[in-house]
C-alpha cells in the first residue's frame, strides 16, 4: 500500500506533490512526508503523523522551494505510524533520501549487516535499511546513484515502488519497482517529468505515461529523456502509453464523501460499463435482411480468446474481499449459462496452496486496482501452471490488467473511496456479460434466457436509480442501528454473496461486527446468536426459491429477530411479516445483487456517518493492498 508521488522539471516540487499525496491518500494515511531538494540546494525532509493535511501543517513557514522532490503517505506495516516512521527516509550522510511502496522481507538481516559497518538506524522500518544500502553501494563502488539503486535492488528481496534522490545531483531522479506499481508521467518536450503510485496525482500534467516493469530502474534526468535499464544495467524500452483519466471523478462532486459519490455514480458508470458491449442487432447475419431487432454481446477478449476459454473443462476465480464477493456471483453466472465448473478461491490462499491447476484451466483474476499483491502472485502461479488468465479489471495499464492474457475492464471510473461500491455492481455486471458471452459461443444457453437478461441488464441503471431516491429514507432507518455492534445479513443464492458484502461494508467503514449467511444454513448453528437485539438484514428479493426464503425468514421471525427486509416491490407476503423493509425494483434473479447491494451500501455508509466515523478512511485499511 503507501503511496509515492515525485517531481523534476521546472515548476516548485511542492504543489505538485501534496496535490499528488492527496490523490493517493487512498493508499494509505497514517503518517506523510515529502524531500525537496531547494533553491540553494538544500535537502529539506519534512514529516507528520497523521494525514496529507497534517504534513501540509507541518510545513508551514518552512522552505519549500526547489523543483526536485519526493513525497509519501504511509500505511504501516513495520513499525507504527510515527513521524520518525514515516518516510521520506534519509541516509546517513544525509544526502540520499528515498520513499517506498512495498515491503523488504530480508531487511532484519541487511540491517544487522550494515550495523555492523556502522550505520545507525532511527526508525523501525524496513524502508530505512534500503536508503542505507544504497549510500554504502554508491561509497563500496564509487559509483552514481542509479548504479548504487541497481545493485543494492540485487540485495534485496520482496516488493517495492521507490523514488530516490541525492542532494549531491539534482539533476537526477532515480526510481524502480518490483510488484509494486508505478507511472511516470512525462511532461511536455521532457522539460519535467512526474512520478506516482498510479496515474491520477499525473494526470492533470500529462497523459503520456510510462508505467515500469518489474525489476526495472528509470533514471529520470531533468530536460532530458527518460531511461529504463533492468538490473543488469541493459537498456530497455520505456513504452508510452496514452492514458487519460476522467479529473472530475478524483473529486467528490458536492457529496460529503467519495463511498456516496461513488455509491451515487453506480447508474452512470454502469451504463458506461456496459456501452458498446451490448449492441442491437438488425440485420441477420446469414441473410443481411433486416429483421426484428435483438440484443447482443460484443466482449472483444471473448471473441479473441473463445477457443482458449471454450477448452476450458473448469474455471478458477482468483480475488480478494469485495473481488472476491463479486467472483461468487460469477461462479453462479459461468455455471448457470456456460455449464463450466466453477470455483472461486481467496487469491491469499490459492497462491500459497499447491492448487491444481492444469493447461486448460481457466483462470479468472478480478481486481479493482489491479494491484493487490496477493491477486497477482495467484495470477503468476497459474500462468506457471498453464492456465489461461482472464482479468477482470477496473485501474486502466494496471499491474494486473498487464499481466494476464487477456480480459475486461470494468470502466466505471476511479474508485477513491476505501469502500468498494461500484467496482462491485462493475464486476457483477462484467461478469454477467461474460457469461452470456461465453454461453453463446458454447451453445449452453437459452436464446429466449439471452435475450431477457440483456434487455434488463440496460434497464439496471434505472431501477438503481429507484433505489438511491430512497436514501432519505434509508438514512433516516439507520439511525436505529447506530449504537449496535452485531449484525447478520442473510440470504441465498444471488443474494448470498451480496449479504456478505453488505456485512463487509458495514464492518469496513462502521467497526460494527457482521456476518453475512446463507439464509438456510442459520439453522445448523448462528441461529443461536438470534435474540429481539439483534438486527438481521434479510434479502427477500427476487429468489426463484422465493418460499423457501421465506420459510427461513419466519424461523428468524419466531426467535424475535430485528429484521430489516430487502423485498422487491409489491411483495406484500413480507410486508405483512415483518415492521422495517426497504422495496427495491423488480428484476430478473441473476441480476438481483446489481440491486439488493444498493440499499446495503446505503445503509452502512449512514450508520458510519452518525457514528461519526471516517468513512472514506475507515481505520488500519487502504484501498490498494499491494503486500501480502
Ligand atoms: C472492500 C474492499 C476490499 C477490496 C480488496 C480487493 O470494500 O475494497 O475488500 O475489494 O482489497 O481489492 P482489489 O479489487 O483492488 O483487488
């Protein structure tokens, strides 16, 4: 996690670097820091617990000058949040400083080495052993500092992101990755040149972005090219890509926080997602006459990749938490319209269980940020092992979106809140598609079932709609719960994998313990813990085994349970059964979660609010989970 932001060229460092840190706060916000190399080449190392705005403080009537700079906001993981914790970390000479995103696992051992060769330590990071082993390469060799980083990344083992600068050459800005990600920006005619843990700080400077390899070094000189060696010094091509990045989603748009913004975007960004993937047909292909228009879906990866994925005896979902969720939706999507054995896996535990994996397994990896560490390491094991790997992505050039064979982005826009709201429905949605896509080129599925469920899929963005015209009311219902600290959401089949959802948000942002349920499983154990204190979220809706919920629903009932319902509309059964409910459109069961995971959105971000809780920074939690 962490975030790292750094600048060269000719404008003051400083601005560009807080704007950055802000962007990346996301990742993390413990502590921050930034190292600017000043007018009168002076390295000023400024630090503060807490978050960018704290910094920002902290160095008020300070020197901030200079055109040079590095800048981090932290999410712990060696050592506690703490100014001396907090990077930029400093040789020491004092002249090299650097900033790290990733994790040293080898630091104990390096640290004793360089103990022993004199170098003391303030803090308790991994990051600081890194910086001292670099000065003591660029002593040992007499070398420069893009030598002195290359052959101390030789010593080092695990992940990074890193920026370096020498105070002794300010006209250099050296930075290397491995498994960590980063982008460079280059500015106009290379007269400047912007470095971050993704492309939103660069952004609004350029749109020509490099984004580096694993175990590649970029030493970036101001006003001149920009070049990428591996760590053997070879030279490398740095290739540019375009990217351009909507600026008015990286702010809030007038609502108090991201998670709501991002909640409330959910009809657009899916329309979004879905535009240009389902077309309406006219013409018969065999006969070009036109005919009664029908729908269809254009995934481009699936069309390329059909005789990869229709070799596919079996499928692995591989994600994590709310990737992970939407992965169990797409389990019941791929085996309902391709008839493809289906299994979804924790990427943490896939990656570290010897899973069988063979030639003609396909691989599926969804991911938000297309960086979490453990989805990426789960992808590399099953390309060692043959399978083809799909991604399901949102974060565009993306170290995963890279480094799969083939896949889909989710298009819903970037995401900023720590939350995850409509990266969810964007999966869900992605999934759909790919499952009718698939099912078509198998012949598995039912031309009539096609049709019905693309034509309702265009009409989800408006019946979310329905759904956020009810957040007065929602926000009014969850005033109830804000002193509670349990919680159950129960549901079945669709509805499962958005219970456990809805439990995770709530805990997430609220610190309120929840569990999400199979409805039907309460009776083998948790129906214990139901008593008249205990609230239980119920998803009614749109069950094909609509009774059999409702049969678990009264067992709940009968034990006394405080039961807010997620009915859809008209459903008259449990509005008789039960006091609180919030009625949400009528759809098709398969697209059920594309609804029934609004109201729980809703819910916890309100019960999070009167909590008086940071909701787009919920405590210990960053949005990009780049260690393991
Ligand atoms: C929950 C949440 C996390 C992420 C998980 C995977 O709201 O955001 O559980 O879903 O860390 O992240 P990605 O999708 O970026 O791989």
């Amino acid at each position: 996690m962490c975030g790292i932001v750094g600048y060269i060229g000719f404008r003051d460092a400083y601005p560009v670097l807080i704007k950055g840190l802000h962007r990346l706060e996301y990742r993390g916000y413990d502590s921050a820091g930034c190292a600017l190399v000043s007018r009168t080449s002076e390295l000023n190392v400024y630090k503060a617990k807490g978050k960018v705005s704290d910094l920002e403080r902290a160095t008020q009537g300070k020197d901030i000058t200079g055109s040079l700079g590095i800048a981090h906001t932290r999410w712990a993981t060696h050592g506690a949040p703490s100014e001396v914790n907090a990077h930029p970390h400093i040789s020491k000479s004092g002249n090299i400083t650097l900033v790290h995103n990733g994790i040293i696992e080898n630091y104990a051992t390096l640290r004793v080495q360089l103990e022993k060769r004199g170098f003391v330590f303030k803090s308790q990071t991994d990051t600081e052993v890194l910086v001292q082993l670099i000065e003591f390469q660029k002593e040992l060799r007499h070398c420069d500092l893009a030598e002195a980083v290359r052959r101390s990344l030789h010593l080092v083992i695990g992940a990074y992101a890193i920026a370096v600068i020498d105070k002794e050459n300010p006209t250099q800005l050296v930075a290397a990755r491995k498994a960590s990600p980063l982008a460079i920006g280059i500015g106009e005619d290379y007269k400047e040149f912007f470095l971050a843990s993704d492309a939103s700080p660069i952004a609004e400077y350029t749109n020509q972005i490099v984004y580096l390899n694993d175990d590649e070094v970029a030493v970036v000189e101001r006003g001149k090219n920009l070049h990428v060696m591996n760590l053997y010094g070879e030279d490398k091509e740095a290739e540019v890509k375009e990217v351009d990045v909507d600026l008015s989603m990286l702010d809030k748009g007038g609502f108090p926080h991201f998670m709501l913004k991002e909640i409330f975007d959910q009809p657009n960004v899916l329309r979004d997602c879905m535009r240009g993937r389902i077309i309406n047909n006219v013409y018969s292909s065999e006969s070009g006459q036109a005919h009664e228009p029908t729908l269809d879906v254009v995934l481009s990866a699936v069309k390329d990749h059909r005789r990869e994925l229709l070799r596919a005896r079996r499928i692995v979902i591989v994600s994590c938490g709310t990737s992970w969720h939407a992965g169990l939706i797409g389990k019941q999507l791929i085996e309902h319209f391709c008839q493809i054995p289906t299994e979804v896996a924790y990427a943490s535990e896939f990656r570290y269980a010897d899973p069988v994996v063979e030639q003609d397994d396909v691989v599926i990896a969804i991911s938000q940020s297309g960086e979490t560490a453990d989805t990426l390491a789960a992808i590399q094991l099953a390309k060692e092992k043959g399978a083809f790997v799909y991604g399901i992505v949102n974060a565009v050039g993306s170290s995963i979106a890279r480094n799969t064979d083939t896949g889909t982005y989710i298009h819903v826009g970037p995401e900023i809140g720590v939350a995850s709201t409509k990266a969810f429905t964007g999966q869900v949605t992605v999934l759909t598609l790919f499952a009718l896509a698939l099912g078509m080129y198998k012949g598995t599925v039912d031309q009539q079932e096609y049709q019905d469920v693309l034509e309702e899929l265009t009409n989800i963005p408006n019946k979310i709609q329905e759904v956020l015209k009810q957040n007065d009311k929602i926000q009014e219902l969850s005033k109830k719960y804000t002193n509670s600290s349990n919680f159950l959401y129960l549901g079945r089949g669709f509805n499962y994998p958005v219970a456990l959802e809805g439990a995770l948000k709530l805990k997430e942002i609220s610190y309120i313990h929840a569990e999400g349920y199979p409805a039907a499983e309460m009776k083998h154990g948790p129906i214990a813990l139901i008593d008249k204190d205990m609230p239980v979220v119920f998803l009614t809706n749109h069950h094909r085994r609509y009774q059999k919920v409702i049969s678990n629903l009264q067992e709940v009932i009968s034990r006394h349970g405080q039961i807010l319902a997620i009915i859809h509309e008209g459903d008259d059964q449990v509005k008789q059964m039960v006091e609180t409910y919030i009625e949400v459109p009528q759809t098709l069961s398969c697209l059920a979660p594309l609804i029934s995971v609004i109201p729980l959105q809703l819910l916890s971000y309100h019960i999070a609010v009167a909590r008086g809780l940071n909701v787009d920074q919920p405590r210990n939690l960053a949005k990009s989970v780049t260690v393991e």
